[in-house]
C-alpha cells in the first residue's frame, strides 16, 4: 500500500530558505506555506529531453506536461539528496548524477516554494514509475518548443525551463 503523499514531513522555509518549521504535504498546499522542490532536466545520449505527463492522481498539476523530473524535498534532506532520490525515482534508474544549475523561488496565489534545478544525463533505458507518469518520451528542444504551445505544462515547470534557457545562455 502507498504511502499517502499529503501525509509526507516537509521543511517549512521562510523567504530566504531557511527552515522555520515542519507540516505535512497537504497542510503546506493548502496554507501556501513556503517549502523545497527540486527539479531535474533529464537528458538521453542524444542530447533529447525526457518529457512527461503527470499522473492523474498527482496532489499538484494532475494530467499536465512536464520536462522536468523531481519533487519536494523532505523535512531534513538536502536539495542535492532528494535530486538523486527523486530522479531515481521517477525514471527508475540506479546512479544518476544530477548537476546543481541555479536556485528560484517560485510564487503564485495559491503556491510557494524554492527550486533548485539541476540537469542529468541517462544514457541506459528508463523506467518510468506508473505512480508518478502517465506517458513519457524523450522530445529534442525544438520538439519541447513546439509541444508547449500545444500542450499544458506546468506551471513551475514551464517557469524553470525560461530560466534555464537564460541560464544557459548566460542571462
């Protein structure tokens, strides 16, 4: 039996991501309160990035697109820890070694939370976990370009990605 995902400890974080205090997953979405999230561009030995349609079961943006893996971080982990964890995870994989990029805090009306994103490579087959993805493919940046002005991508995600083209091109 799964583990109820509102039921998981988070880190509580303040403005500039120092720990205040802990609660559960589902009292941090419905307080707003501000916690951790990583997110990790995953890319296959031709240079495609792995994309992925969340689960409908999914407490934050069920049934969307995504071309980031990865989650919340857990009360007491390091970001760098739930980034190996959660791309292990979800693209069942053993070994992946995620890449720290850059920091954002990620703000709307109804969420808050700080996001570090990384970026791996997997050369070796994956192995999605049905838990967390739908369908997943591996797209090239002008096919994700394309694909998000047609699909929904999430919101979080979508804001990465900008940053991380600026990122890359040195902006």
């Amino acid at each position: 039996m799964t583990a109820d995902p509102s039921d998981e400890l988070l880190d509580v974080v303040d403005a500039h991501d120092r720990v205040v205090g802990t609660a559960r997953r589902g009292e941090v979405y419905r307080r707003r309160l501000t916690h951790r999230c990583v997110f990790i561009l995953c890319r296959d030995a031709e240079d495609r990035i792995f994309v992925h349609r969340r689960a409908p079961t999914k407490l934050f943006s069920p049934s969307m697109y995504d071309m980031f893996v990865g989650g919340v971080v857990g009360s007491g982990e390091s970001y760098a820890t739930a980034a190996v964890r959660e791309a292990e995870e979800e693209l069942g994989v053993s070994g992946i070694e995620p890449q720290h990029l850059f920091k954002f805090l990620f703000t709307t009306r109804k969420h808050s939370w700080w996001c570090e994103v990384y970026e791996a490579r997997w050369t070796g087959p994956v192995v999605p976990q049905v838990e967390e993805i739908d369908w997943h493919t591996f797209l090239t940046e002008r096919e994700l370009a394309e694909r998000m002005a047609e699909w929904p991508f999430v919101l979080d995600g979508t804001e990465a990605w900008h940053r991380y083209l600026r990122h890359r091109s040195g902006g």
